[in-house]
C-alpha cells in the first residue's frame, strides 16, 4: 500500500494539474488497482463531495491553490508498480480536465450510491465504499475484455 501523498505526487511528476484533475485520478487508480487485485492501492478514505470523490488528506494539502493548477513535482518513488499503475491511469484519464472527470465519476455508481438521499449541491462527506468501486470497475473491465 502507498500513501496517497505518493500516488497523487506521481500524477504531479507528470504534468501541473489542478487538485479537481488530480483528486479524480486517485480515484480512479483505486478503483481500478482494486478491481484487479482486490486489495486497496492507498488506505484514505475518498468521500462522495459534491464535485465528485475527494481525499479530505489531498484537499487539506492541496487547497491553497484553489482552482489554479499544483506546481508540477519531481518524480520520488522507487515503486516501479505504483509508477506502473499511475502511466497506465494517466494514459486513459489524463486528456481529461478536472471538471471532464468530475462529470464522468458522476455517472458512476460508487460516487451515485454515497450520494443517495443528497440533492446535487448539498455536501457529504458519505465515504465512497471500497466495494462499490471494485464491483463498479470490474464490471468495467469485463465489459472491455468482451468488446
């Protein structure tokens, strides 16, 4: 397991992103690295926002850039399957804006099932359950094993 500090520092080695952009990409490494190994890639627990999933720990790091994108960083990790992991999540979400992201999470079921109950603008800090995402994203997957 990695600290999401980590994870999301591997996002920002890439490329200046704004804490929307980079918030949803943790996300969805999460979601997917649980999927195929049923284990959690970070122990943090994401919350159903407004805006979509968010780590209170990243938001509390990173809010005093507000919406202006976070400095790039320097690459740190010695993980060769955390770097793994974040090339592959950045190569299919990484096109994507923060807000493109936060419209996709949108339509999906973890972030839908934590808001249940909440009109769009109301705030929660409902967890997005674990087991939401892996059974969200393994259906993904299977769905883009049989296209």
């Amino acid at each position: 397991m990695v600290d999401i500090n980590e994870l999301a520092n591997e996002f920002l080695a890439i490329e200046s992103m704004t804490q929307k952009k980079v918030q949803k990409l943790c996300y969805y490494a999460q979601g997917w690295y649980g999927a195929i190994t049923q284990k959690r890639l970070f122990n943090e627990q994401l919350q159903a926002w407004v805006h979509g999933p968010v780590s209170p720990k990243l938001y509390d790091r990173f809010k005093m850039y507000g919406y202006n994108k976070i400095p790039q960083k320097e690459s740190r990790t010695t993980n060769e399957e955390l770097k793994g992991i974040v090339k592959e999540i950045y190569r299919i979400y990484g096109k994507l804006d923060g807000d493109q992201l936060e419209e996709l999470t949108h339509q999906e079921m973890p972030w839908i099932n934590a808001r249940e109950g909440l009109e769009a603008h109301e705030s929660s800090t409902n967890p997005i359950k674990f087991d939401d995402m892996v059974n969200f994203f393994k259906t993904k997957l299977l769905e883009e094993s049989n296209a």
